[in-house]
C-alpha cells in the first residue's frame, strides 16, 4: 500500500464525509462497483491518484471478503487509522444491509414474476460492461508499471486462461501467478 499521502491533496474532511462518502458509493453499486468506485475516489474526490487505486484495488482483490468493502477499510485506514477503517467499513454496509433487507422481503413476494428476472438479468450484463470499462480506462496505468504492459498482458492472459479455459481454483491462480507476478516486480525493483 502507498504511505500516507501528501498534506496538500484533497482528503476527507472528517469521519463523517468518509461514511457519507462510502454510504453513497456502496448505494450506487449494484453488481458492480469497481466503475464508480475508481470514478468516485479517483476522479471526483481525487482522495487517490490512478496509481494508488490500482495499488489498493489489487491488495483489496487478494484479501478475504468483498473487495469494495476491503478498499473502504485500506482508504479510511489511510486517513484516520483505525478509526477511519471502521467508519469505512460501516459506510459501505449500514444503509445498503438495511436496503437489502428490505428488497429480500419485497423479492420475496415478486420471485416467480418473468419480469423481475429478467430484470435481474438485465443488472448482470450492465456490472459486466461497467467492470470491463473501468478496466479499459485504467489500462494506461500500465505504462508506469514495473513490469510494464507485455508481462502485465502475458500474466493477464494465463490468468483468463487458467480461471475460464483450464478451470483452476482461483486460490492456485492467485498465488501462482501471483507469486510470479511479485517474483519479476522484486527482480526488477532490486538494487
């Protein structure tokens, strides 16, 4: 993870703008967040640089739970220490576990209905064009990566391989790949 970030760039004002500002985020993301997210924090708030969400993105991706909840923990942490982490923690799941409470009653009565599932349908394909446009837009951060764009893609593509054509557990891609992709970084990084 980066070090804390400069004194003069934009930061949260106080607990309070981190939960609203991460209440708000997880009530825009249904299905997936990763679009607004990066918007939101990156491009909006500028709370962190393109490289620093990508920095976190990837910590938040290979740490246990959800990895929207995880980056909430390591940018509130950033700012407020611990304190911060569970502010952020609580802003991405207090109003959203209320909300989804109550559509889970709501689901309830309307499952059987062709158009609710079909509008649920709907919602998957538009988390997946989110997901692959926020990852299109980030692409240019691979020009400042260490192991720079053609290891980034040869890595890329063993892992698609390797999740949807071999069908390997993702705990073996992670830590294969993974553990390569750190290898050639603190190879290349060495003194």
């Amino acid at each position: 993870m980066s070090a804390l970030p400069p004194d003069d760039r934009p930061r949260p004002k106080s607990l309070t703008d981190l939960f609203v500002s991460f209440t708000l985020l997880a009530l825009q993301g249904f299905g997936g967040v990763l679009g607004v997210v990066q918007r939101e924090l990156v491009d909006n708030k500028r709370w962190l640089t393109r490289d620093e969400f990508i920095e976190d993105w990837s910590v938040a991706q290979i740490m246990p739970g959800p990895n929207v909840i995880n980056l909430a923990l390591i940018v509130g942490g950033r700012y407020f220490g611990l304190k911060g982490a569970l502010v952020g923690l609580a802003g991405m799941l207090a109003v959203p576990l209320v909300l989804v409470l109550a559509l889970a009653l709501v689901y309830s009565h309307f499952a059987e209905n062709a158009g609710v599932a079909g509008a649920l349908r709907g919602m998957g394909a538009v988390a997946s064009g989110l997901i692959l446009a926020t990852g299109i837009k980030l692409i240019s951060a691979l020009k400042t990566n260490v192991l720079g764009w053609r290891w980034c893609a040869l890595l890329g593509l063993a892992c698609l391989i390797g999740i949807v054509v071999i069908r390997l557990p993702l705990a073996y891609v992670l830590f294969g790949l993974g553990g390569l992709a750190f290898f050639l970084a603190y190879k290349r990084l060495k003194p």
